[in-house]
C-alpha cells in the first residue's frame, strides 16, 4: 500500500436534525443521539473504538461542564478508553477531529470516534449573544452592540468602504444557502426565501446590526454530529472511506483591531498550507463546505481560499459559480446559515456533509460530480482557521 493510500480516513458518520430540539434537553442526550449511530455506520463494534474526541463549546449554555465521559451513558462499552473535550470557539469541531488526527498519526490506535455536540436553545437569546460574544476579545470587543452580529456587521461594514456596497452579494449569499438547505434532511430551516426577501429589509427581516439583516445570521440551533475516522490499514478494509488528503490550522490574532480583518488572512493561510499540503490547486475540488456564520464572511472567504481576487469576491455569486450547478459548489448543505450553527457540532458537521458527497450518500443534496472536497470551520472572526482537503478513496 503507498503512503498516499495509508492516509487516515472517515468510515462513518452520523448526523442529528439541527434545530430547536426538544426532545434533546441537554449535550448529553444530543451526544447520545448521534454516538452508536455512527459507529454502526461504519460497520465496527464499539470495542473497536481506541478513543473519544468530543468537541463542545457551552461557554455557559449548559450548567454541566466536563462532557467528555458523557458518551459513557449511551454507549457504555466506551468505559476506560481515553475520552477529551476540545474547544476553540466556533471551530471546536475541527479541533476535535484534529485531536483524532493527532492520535493516529501518533500510532496511539487506530479507530476514533469524533463528537461534536451543542444544546444553545435553553437560554434566552441575550444569553447566547454575550456567550457567543465571549469568543471576541472583550478587552476592545465587549462593548460592541449586538453582540457577533456587531462584530461581523463592523467586518461589512469596513469591506464595504474599501470595495464598495455589497448587499446585493450578501442577499445572493443567504438565497443560495436557504435554497440549497431545502434538500438537506438535517437543516434547521429548509424553506427558499428567495433573493427579493434577503435583499429587503422588512418586518419580517430586520437589521440586526447594519449592513447585516436577520437573513445576513446564522441560526441558533441544538445539534449533534459524529465520525469514525481510522488509520489507513482500517480504511482500507471499510464499506467506504473518504480520506484526509491535508489539513492545515492557523490561528490569528484575537483582537480585530491587531490586524487588516477584512482580508480573513488566517483563512488564507491555512488554505494555502492545506493545498501545498495536498499538491492541489482549488479548481481541483469538487465542492467547499465554508463557514458562513454571516453571509459577509463566506464573501471574504471566496477571496482567502482563492476563487476571486481580493475585493472581487460578489462575483462568485453573482455569476453563479458557487451555486450548485457552478464552477465550484460553495455550501451544497445550506451551510451554517440555513442548517444551523450548534457551536460544538458545527466543524464535525461540515466534514460528514462533505464526506456524505464523495461516498455518493447525500441523497437530494448530491452533486453529480463530487471526487474532491475543501472544508473551511472557523473560530471566531477569523482567529482559528481548519482547512481539510478530503478524497474519496
């Protein structure tokens, strides 16, 4: 077997509803909904399993801290294998599965069961902007007005002095995601709202902090995500394998005020490495699953990952390439916007989306031509960047 096949791979998934879930009261009846279901899928016995990779973010959403034993109560199996939390923010997700990555690629096992879980909904909504705003640098940061929301809305607002109003871009952001979230079983919201009613402020759609309207935000959502990823040895006897070509994490400064912040250069450097990494350009990937918690930062990551040069980034969507029948599919998944953004899940999710598309197992969502796959998860503005570059083997 060559080197490149030998490459840790994901073998099995699962994927809860994201929403408001309440037959799901806490992280851990959400770990629980998502942790056996995965390991079935990839056709192993949990005792095959050498360790838990859990990312979770609370922050103050849920009292109960310390969750990394909780998948202990669903699968009880698990007991004395190695388990931890991991948590950086918005990209927790991705900090997990790296953890996985890491102790693989140590030869501490070969079998991993990654979680990413979040119950957000049980507190009340100005509970969750200043848990969500804690992920900012509150020295310089904590005073600006609703909450992340104020954070991005400064991030447009300063993308729009230097290259001018991008409303129009950032309402066929929202369409596109909302319209491809319709096909996506798990999505939070699956309605088309068209690009009219994104690009018009109303009642129904309000400023949350301008230039950003409520179609300009993520979702505060309840979700789980899981994946079994395995040494290359075992990949290479699964149902099927989508294997890790590359990964990169570059984290940033976390003061906005420390750096040009419309130009996401973490971002663009963890593509960059992530590529190399690979041996790839970007017109080799099939699809991106990208981080667009704000419409504003899926425009600025067109630009960080490559497609356009910097300040054109609206002619991505404007001219179709990222829809799902263009040049690169940004978000077949409907991405955070229209899927929700549980905080902990949400890396774990991206990768089982993109993962889901190169088995051929995406149902309405399945792209005709899905060989390659980038996925962008970040923490906060920009601060922790995790670029994957995933193959179906």
């Amino acid at each position: 077997m060559s080197q490149h096949d030998a490459k840790p791979a994901i073998i099995g998934w699962a994927h809860s509803r994201f929403g408001k879930l309440d037959d799901a009261p806490d992280a851990e009846a959400l770990i629980g909904l998502v942790a056996r279901q995965a390991i079935e899928h990839a056709g192993i016995s949990p005792a095959e399993v050498d360790a838990v990779f859990l990312g979770h973010f609370n922050g103050g959403f849920q009292a109960q801290d310390f969750p990394s034993s909780l998948v202990l109560q669903h699968l009880p199996e698990l007991r004395f294998k190695p388990a931890t939390r991991y948590e950086n923010a918005c990209a927790t997700g991705s900090a997990a599965i790296h953890g996985a990555l890491d102790f693989l690629g140590a030869k501490r096992g070969r079998v991993t069961l990654v979680i990413g879980a979040e119950k957000m909904t049980a507190v009340s909504g100005q509970r969750v902007g200043e848990i969500l705003l804690s992920a900012s640098y509150l020295k310089g940061e904590a005073g600006i007005e609703a909450g992340f929301a104020g954070v991005f809305a400064r991030i447009a607002d300063a993308y729009f002095q230097r290259h001018g109003d991008q409303s129009d871009a950032l309402a066929a952001i929202a369409a596109k995601n909302h319209a491809n979230g319709v096909d996506n079983p798990f999505a939070q919201m699956r309605k088309d709202l068209g690009y009219a009613f994104c690009r018009t402020e109303s009642e129904k759609n309000p400023y949350v902090a301008r230039p950003l309207k409520r179609t300009d935000c993520s979702l505060v959502s309840d979700g789980a995500a899981a994946l079994v990823i395995a040494d290359g040895d075992v990949a290479a006897a699964a149902p099927r394998a989508v294997q890790f070509r590359a990964t990169a994490q570059v984290n940033d400064f976390l003061p906005i005020a420390s750096r040009d912040i419309v130009r996401f250069e973490g971002a663009r450097e963890a593509w960059g490495r992530a590529l190399a990494q690979a041996g790839m350009s970007l017109s080799d990937l099939s699809l991106v699953e990208t981080h667009d918690c704000f419409t504003v930062a899926e425009l600025i990551e067109y630009e960080a990952m490559g497609l356009t040069p910097e300040g054109q980034g609206a002619r991505a969507i404007l001219e179709g390439w990222t829809a799902k029948d263009g040049r690169l599919p940004v978000n077949r998944s409907g991405g955070l916007k229209a899927k929700g953004h549980p905080i902990g899940a949400t890396g774990v999710s991206m990768h089982a989306l993109a993962a889901m598309q190169l088995s051929g197992e995406a149902g309405d969502m399945q792209l005709p031509r899905a060989d390659r796959a980038g996925v962008f998860n970040m923490g906060g503005a920009a601060v922790a960047n995790y670029v994957s570059i995933l193959e179906r083997r």
